[in-house]
C-alpha cells in the first residue's frame, strides 16, 4: 500500500488543446488521484510525469445515454447482463465513450424482474470499462404502432390509469420492484392517465423519456409539467412535423427551462432541479438526413445529445444480428442494421465519435459544440455534470485524445489509460 504521506504521480498533458467551453484552448491538463487538478495544486514537480499530446485534442469522454449492444454483445438477449455491459464496455473506450447508459429494449417482466437487481451503477470505474450511468429501459410501455423493431406481441397495454397508486402497480408488475441501476425509462404517453405514470417515474429520481409514441404537442406539453424531461432518438419512432399538428418534434422549439424534475444523487437521495428539454439524436445519417440535421441545431442547441443507439453490430463486419427478438441484417449502401426482410431500422452502427463527426459536417457547428453534446449535455440530462463533462479540477479524469476528424487516440478512464490507437 502506498505510503499516505506520499503524493500520487500527478500526470500533466502538455502541447494539447483542450475543450474549455466553447472553445479549443492550448494549455496543459492536470491529473491526480484520477481527478483533474489545478495548475496550482500542480506545482510539486517531485513526482510529475509528463505526457507530450503532440497537437492533440483533450475533451472530455463521451457519454452516450443510449446504446442496445456493441461488438457482439446485445444486452436484451444477455444471460449474465453486468458481464455482457462489462465486455462492452472495455471495447466501447475505442470510440472515445468513457460512460454510456445500457439499453433494453422491450422485453417480458420476467427478464427484467431477472436481471434489474443484478446491475449496479458505477460512477467510477477502475477496471479499464467506460462507467455504467444507469439502464435505460426503453420499453414496453411503448404504442404498438411505433413499436419499430420491438416485439409487438411484449408491449405493455397500460390502459387508462386512474391514480398514482395505479401507475405504481403498473411499474411494479412490468419492472419488478428493484430500480435501483435505472437511470431512464422510455414511454408513450398518449393514452388516458400517463401523467400519473410519469410522476411515479420521476419521484423514484429516474428520467422520464417521451418515445416510441403517438403523442400530439399537447399530449407531451402536459407530460413535461409533470417532469418528463427527454425525447427518445428524436424524429424516430414517433409522428411526424406537420404545421397543424407537430406531434412530439414540435417540442424541441420549446427553449429554456419546461419544467422541474428529481434528480438520482445516491441510491437513497434525490434532489429537484429545473430542466430545459433534453433530447438524443442519431446522427449516422441513416435514421436522420444530413440535409434534416441542422433543424435541431438551429432550434435548440441546448438540449442536443448526441447518442449512438447502437446494437450488437456495432464494431463489426456486415451479418446477420439480433436486436432483442429482432433478427437484423446489417450491410447495403448506406451500411445500415435492419430488421431481416424488411426496411424498418434496427438500431446503429456507426460509433459515438463518428456521429461526432457527421454532426459536424452537417451543420458546420464547431468542433467544439459538437464535443460538448456528446459529453457535457449528456452529463447535465443525466444529473451528473458535478463530476462528469468537463476538463475542470475536481471532475473526473475521463477523456479522449482526438484530432479534428474525431479520431479517438487515447482513452482515459479514472485517471488511467484504458485504450491507445498506437
């Protein structure tokens, strides 16, 4: 065991550009304890170690909030889940994703009565894994007829919930009673009493997601008093823009803070805090046009994470797959994963720093806009913008070298190495 007197090897990153808002700065970086530091904490030279990032970008590590699988792993169709998000997780740092929230898409409760109370979040990883920032359970509460490629015949019929105490039973029968690793839950909201599903989402200090949905504006304004504070891949999987009616799409116009919500701090402490409209977008220019991408930019930057909704090919060469239930094939041009048979769409393939990319071609935002929506936004919809998202003292020390196309040269996690291009 090291000596407590003795100070940890403080790593400085020098001849880099860092992310520092809205901004690429050169400056060094300081790590500690797998912190950052301040220069100021980081005069003892005595036990420094110094690391030329030859021109680099320093940005913080991507944090994708939603993601079914990747490189053969598909966490709906996991025996053991937290080893299936653990071997994801040690191949995902390749693509600059230092946390990421698994995703299940629509199953039967009894898998997940199974495997909910087998996941554990971690904040803090220490095994060379991008963090686990909590499940993301997306479905079943979903409409039948935005089911894309879930199993329809798995849907939950919520019915009309008369109460709270109903929309309890509800949560209780479909997930089980242990939510403990759930960060958030995907849902339609269109039928009668879902304002009562989503208060019961959301007091439990879990994200209340609008998505697989046939929600008109008004349907998802009323939600967003109640707390919901998320639309799921937006533009997918939910009614179309239409000037007389713009369904769920419309509420991206909806800029500054719509509401307030809970925030999960601890397994046993929530806080409320006001939230502005968060929503993940896939940008592989498959699900979304590259002429249709600047469209949120121009509406509303602020909420903007950028997501992979990745699936179990992810990383690997064109197949056939499963998405859950769903057999996908992947391949075609554009390379893309669809259902066997058909042209409906079944999840990503193309990587969270990729996506990066396209965003930025596409709307001819910064590098450095682009880099935040894939960090620091996901960081603050998730309630984790105290320690993840930043290149600040105190944050942790997770971050990825990059160049200007994105490409991922080194990954760290904790203050430690976990991938290397070279």
């Amino acid at each position: 065991m090291r000596n407590v007197l003795q100070k940890a090897m403080l790593l400085e990153f020098i001849n880099a550009r860092v992310l520092r808002g809205d901004e690429l700065v050169a400056e060094s970086v300081f790590v500690r304890d797998g912190r950052f530091v301040s220069a100021v904490a980081a005069e003892d030279t005595s036990t420094r170690r110094t690391i030329d990032c030859s021109g680099k970008i320093i940005c913080p590590g991507f944090i994708d909030i939603q993601n079914n699988g990747a490189f053969g792993e598909d966490f709906s169709q996991a025996e053991d889940l937290p080893l299936s998000i653990s071997k994801c997780g040690k191949l995902l740092v390749r693509t600059g994703c230092t946390s990421f929230c698994p995703t299940l898409i629509t199953s039967c409760p009894t898998f997940y009565k199974r495997v909910l109370p087998q996941v554990k979040i971690q904040t803090r990883n220490d095994v060379g894994c991008a963090n686990m920032l909590g499940l993301h359970l997306e479905g079943p509460m979903i409409h039948v007829k935005k089911s894309g490629c879930h199993p329809v015949e798995l849907i939950t019929d919520k019915g009309a919930l008369a109460s709270r105490a109903e929309a309890e039973k509800l949560l209780s029968a479909v997930y089980g009673d242990n939510l403990d690793a759930v960060s958030i839950i995907t849902l339609d909201a269109s039928t009668a009493g879902c304002e009562h599903l989503v208060d019961a989402i959301v007091e439990r200090g879990i994200i209340a997601n609008l998505g697989h949905s046939v929600c008109t504006y008004a349907q998802g304004e009323r939600m967003l008093a109640h707390g919901a504070s998320g639309l799921t891949h937006l533009f997918n999987a939910m009614n179309e823009f239409t000037p007389t009616e713009p369904h769920l799409p419309g509420l991206i116009t909806r800029r500054g803070v719509v509401g307030q919500r809970r925030v999960k701090l601890s397994l046993d402490k929530v806080a409320m805090r006001p939230t502005i409209l968060y929503y993940g977008f896939i940008c592989d220019l498959v699900h979304v046009a590259a002429a249709a991408v600047p469209l949120c930019y121009k509406l509303n930057p602020e909420g903007l994470c950028l997501i992979t909704d990745a699936m179990a090919a992810l990383g690997l060469p064109d197949g056939e797959y499963t998405l859950g239930q769903a057999h996908v094939q992947v391949g075609g041009m554009p390379r893309a994963a669809r259902r066997k048979g058909e042209d409906t769409l079944a999840g990503v393939i193309a990587p969270i720093n990729e996506c990066v990319r396209n965003f930025v071609a596409s709307t001819g935002c910064s590098l450095a806009f682009a880099l935040k929506a894939a960090s620091l936004t996901p960081a603050l919809y998730l309630g984790v913008d105290h320690s993840k998202g930043k290149i600040e003292p105190g944050f942790d020390a997770d971050f990825c070298l990059i160049d200007e196309d994105v490409n991922v040269y080194e990954t760290w996690i904790n203050g430690k190495k976990c991938y290397s291009a070279n």
